[in-house]
C-alpha cells in the first residue's frame, strides 16, 4: 500500500493507525477546548499534544524504513498507552473515543 514503492507494506498497517491515532487526538483536543472545565484539562490536552506528535512521528520514522523504527514504535507504544488513561478519566463520548484509538495504536506499535 505504499505510494511509490511497497517495501513499507510490512509497516502499513501500524502507519495507519499512528495516523488514525493522531487525527483522534486533535479532534479531541478541539473539543476539550470548548468544555466549560477546559482549566482542569490542561495537563491531558498537553498530552494529546504529546500524543499526536509522536505519533506522526513514528509513521513517518516507519516511511522512510529507518534504523530506529523499532525504538520510536515503543515510545510511541508508551506514549499511547499513558494517553488511553488519560483520556479514560473524562466521561465525554469524544474522551472515550480518543482514549479507544490511543490503544489500538499503542497494541499496533508494540508489535512492531
């Protein structure tokens, strides 16, 4: 499924989610923003910041085939996973959303 080659097919379904992953996370933060208790949201939009920017990080560390996939992967997994839990302690449907797309991704990475 690659673009110009299918030597990243191996990745592509990790690539996938990472950007799913990422396009959750922004979305969340939007609305996270317009809550009336967005103060009390600080540190858990940071990190969906956080989040969504290593995330793309790794898919792109996954297109270019580089020597550190497997390290950037687990952070990513890491990441993810701290996320999820995050996201879990809101009760909002776009929370819960969020907090189900951080997992799956985290799964994907650590199986890289």
């Amino acid at each position: 499924m690659g673009v110009v080659t299918n030597s990243t097919d191996k990745y592509q379904t990790c690539i996938d989610e990472c950007n799913k992953c990422a396009q959750a996370c922004h979305e969340c933060i939007k609305l996270c923003l317009e809550k009336p208790d967005v103060s009390a949201r600080k540190d858990h939009i940071k990190m969906m910041m956080g989040c969504a920017s290593i995330c793309k990080e790794a898919a792109c560390f996954m297109e270019m085939e580089s020597a550190h996939v497997k390290e950037i992967c687990q952070l990513c997994a890491f990441i993810c996973d701290e996320c999820s839990s995050s996201c879990a302690q809101f009760q909002d449907d776009h929370c819960q959303k969020c907090a189900a797309e951080c997992k799956k991704c985290a799964s994907e990475c650590r199986s890289m």
